[in-house]
C-alpha cells in the first residue's frame, strides 16, 4: 500500500493529452513539493519533474506538472510512443524524515 | 555528470545480511543527501533510508531495525547494510542523491542503474 494514491493505468491515444494524479496529506504533498518520475522497462527512474512543476534540462516541455493542496497531477502533451512507460510521482513526508512514492501509473499509447 | 553505480551480490541467503555499496563519481559525495531506494520485481518503489555526508542518518521506520547506512567520504562511497533478509526483501536496489538546499531540494534527481538482489537458499 503506497503512500500517495495514483490510478493504476493511464492510456491515450498520439497527440492526444493525458493526465495522471497524484494524492497524498497534509504531512508529505501538503507541505512539500512533488517529483515525478518516468521509469522505462529495466531502467532507473528519471526525474522529469521537480518542485511541482520544474522541468530538469533535456525534459521536452510537452511534459507539465501542477499541485494544488494535497493533491498534485503531471500532464502529458502530444503523446508520444515512447512516453508508454510508468509514471510515480514522490514527496518528502515530514512524518517519515523521508521519500514516499505513490503506486505508479502505467501509461499505454494505444 | 554525476553517475552512480550499485555494486555487491546479487544472491542473498534468507536470515543472513544484504550488503551493497554506492560509488558517486562526477561529483564529491559530500553537501548531498544520499539514498536507497528498492523495487521488488512488478512492484512500485519504497523508500529504505538516507544518510548525509556526515554520517547523519533516516530509516524507513518499515526497516529501521533492520538497516544501517554508512558513508566512506574517502573513497566517495555510501553502503547499504539489509540485515536478516527474507524473500520478500527481493527487489531492484538503486542509490540515489538528494540536493539540500535550493529548489531541487528533497529531490532524488540521480539514480544508479539498479542492482537486483534475490533472496533465496
């Protein structure tokens, strides 16, 4: 049972716009800033958002993330094949002196 | 370029202890929090712990009683100790690193490749 809730599954089809949630509380997302990760098959998570909405050098801008309270979403623009992947998003917990991820999002381009 | 590499057994017996080291390169492993993070097989990521260059230290209360962090500044290493595992401690291990400040702060930005670890007699 992961900390932060996200849907299991996401799909879209390409060019088209797909977003996918993030809910956490009052000690971790209400109070700090969110991540979201892009994991391919095999690999390392890869940052693709910090600090709710920044975007790490190289991440196309066709990647965007938004918090509000203790909820937060990550938008993808022009859906792409190789964007089929899945998708945490991660908080500080101030309750846990540490990171905690939601369950992961898997994202199909059909 | 920061990288990271994972490295130690990737075979465990249960009961005994699962030991991996981190090796940072591109950068100095001090002013940065440095973490472990696993993935059991088909499975989302769980957070173990942390450990600042000085020795400071967070667990997972999951895993407190378990784990131990330790950093070797002189060799630009941090080391995860696991200790009577059992098969549900298989999983993809990574290392991680952590801004403090600024606002990448609380961010694990840089990964190792990941290591799996089986637990199995």
């Amino acid at each position: 049972q992961s900390v932060l809730t996200q849907p299991p599954s996401a799909s879209g089809t390409p060019g088209q716009r797909v977003t996918i949630s993030c809910s956490g509380s009052s000690s971790n997302i209400g109070r700090n800033t969110v991540n979201w990760y892009q994991q391919l098959p095999g690999t390392a998570p890869k940052l693709l958002i910090y600090s709710n909405n920044q975007r790490p050098s190289g991440v196309p801008d066709r990647f965007s993330g938004s918090k509000s309270g203790t909820s937060a979403s990550l938008a993808i623009s022009g859906l792409q094949s190789e964007d089929e992947a899945d998708y945490y998003c991660a908080a500080w917990d101030d309750s846990l002196s540490g990171w905690v991820f939601g369950g992961g999002t898997k994202l199909t381009v059909l | 370029q920061v990288q990271l590499q994972e490295s130690g057994p990737g075979l465990v017996k249960p009961s005994e202890t699962l030991s991996l080291t981190c090796t940072v390169s591109g950068d100095s492993i001090s002013t940065y929090y440095w973490g472990w993070v696993r993935q059991p097989p088909g499975k989302g990521l769980e957070y173990i712990g942390y450990i600042y260059y000085t020795g400071s230290t967070s667990y997972n209360p999951s895993l407190k009683s378990r784990v131990t962090i330790s950093v070797d500044t002189s060799k630009n290493q941090f080391s995860l100790n696991l200790r009577s595992v059992i098969a549900a401690d298989t999983a993809v291990y990574f290392c991680a690193r952590s801004p403090t400040g600024g606002p990448g702060a609380r961010t694990l930005d840089y990964w190792g490749q990941g290591i799996l670890v089986t637990v199995s007699s």
